[in-house]
C-alpha cells in the first residue's frame, strides 16, 4: 500500500525536473556583484534527482533579477553606463550605427526570445531578423536626432528609467524572464547646457540594461 504514494512522489520529481530545464538557459552570468546560488552537488545517477540538480545548476547562471520579480527594477549599473557612454560618443561623431553600442546583444536575444518555430535553425533565423529590425529601427531614429541638433560636444549625464514592469518567462515568446521599461530618459550635456532624450525601450540581464528600441 505504501509503494503507489512513493511511485506518484518520484514520477512528480522526475516531471518537475523535466519541465523547469530548458537547453538555452544558463548563458553568460551577469551578475555583477552578485554572489552565485551554491551548484548542485552530489553524483546521484537517479533520473529525478540528476534531473533537478541540472535544472538549478543552469538557473543559477542566470541572473537573480531575471528570475525573481521584485518591488523595483534593478538600478542601472556601471557597465550600463559605460555602454551609453560609448554610443554617446559615436553620435558625437555623426555616427548613427553608435546605437550599436548600447543595443541588446544578437546572443542574448537569442537566449531570451523563442518564437516557437518549427526548427532551431527557423527559431533563430526569426531572431536574427529581429534583432536586425530593432537595430534598423533604432538606427534611423538616431539619424533623425543627428540632424536636429548639435552632438558634437554631447557627453552623457545620467539614465532614468521610465514605466518598467517584470516580464515573466513564457509570456510574449520568451523563453526567460525580464524587466522591461518604457519611456526612459537620457540627460546629457552640449556645450554646457542640459538636455535629455526619450528611449522607448530598455530591457535588463542582471544589472545591465540593453537598449531593444530607441
């Protein structure tokens, strides 16, 4: 009698271990002063328990802040920063492609985005062209703002974020979690006088924030 209850508990383990790993997750860290989650240890050849420590070893190379939606969005950090720096000093120089600079990485979208195709090859052809189109879109909006005023001088202040809300893994084809924020704002400096643009779309892998549409 005490053999059915035991059957049910393994097969739950072995399906709850099944369902939380996926292969894409678990690329690069990001966690910038963050302390890893401890790996799973032990050699257990036991199909539930081997099943689950994978499963968390992977989650524990994503970042906290893309698994667990808090009160507020993580601040921007330093290498946010740096990233804004550099596309600022592209624009300075009349080149629209700087938004390069700052735009969310092709391999990071790819980990994030699952557009359910039929095929890993069609999966990711649909989000190169993604990625290709976010860029061209943003691309062109900064080429409009060159012709406007005047970045020859420009050097970047600070980043604000706007109205931001967590995205959870699954929802909008997403195959991981994130915080995604609209209506941000950039203030800078040209020639001694402050004045800020409007991003339109900010997405974060830690504590780094990734322009996806200027």
């Amino acid at each position: 009698m005490t053999r059915m209850p035991l059957l049910f508990l393994c097969a739950g383990l072995f399906l709850a271990g099944c369902e939380v790993h996926r292969a894409d997750d678990g690329f690069g860290d990001g966690l910038i002063g963050q302390e890893n989650e401890p790996a799973a240890t032990g050699q257990s050849t036991g199909g539930a328990q081997g099943a689950v420590g994978t499963a968390r070893a992977g989650e524990s190379q994503v970042p906290w802040e893309n698994r667990r939606e808090t009160s507020q969005p993580p601040l921007p950090d330093e290498d946010t920063e740096d990233r804004v720096r550099e596309m600022f000093s592209e624009l300075a120089g009349g080149n629209a492609r700087g938004v390069s600079r700052w735009m969310i990485p092709l391999e990071l979208l790819r980990r994030i985005k699952d557009m359910h195709m039929a095929s890993p090859e069609e999966n990711d052809r649909a989000v190169q062209a993604m990625h290709a189109e976010l860029s061209r879109k943003s691309e062109n909006r900064a080429r409009r703002f060159l012709a406007r005023g005047r970045m020859a001088q420009a050097s970047f202040e600070s980043l604000e974020l706007g109205q931001c809300r967590f995205v959870p893994a699954g929802r909008d084809f997403n195959r991981l979690a994130f915080w995604l924020c609209e209506k941000n704002r950039i203030y800078y400096h040209v020639e001694g006088e402050r004045k800020s643009l409007d991003v339109r779309r900010l997405v974060n892998w830690g504590r780094t924030w990734y322009l996806l549409e200027w």
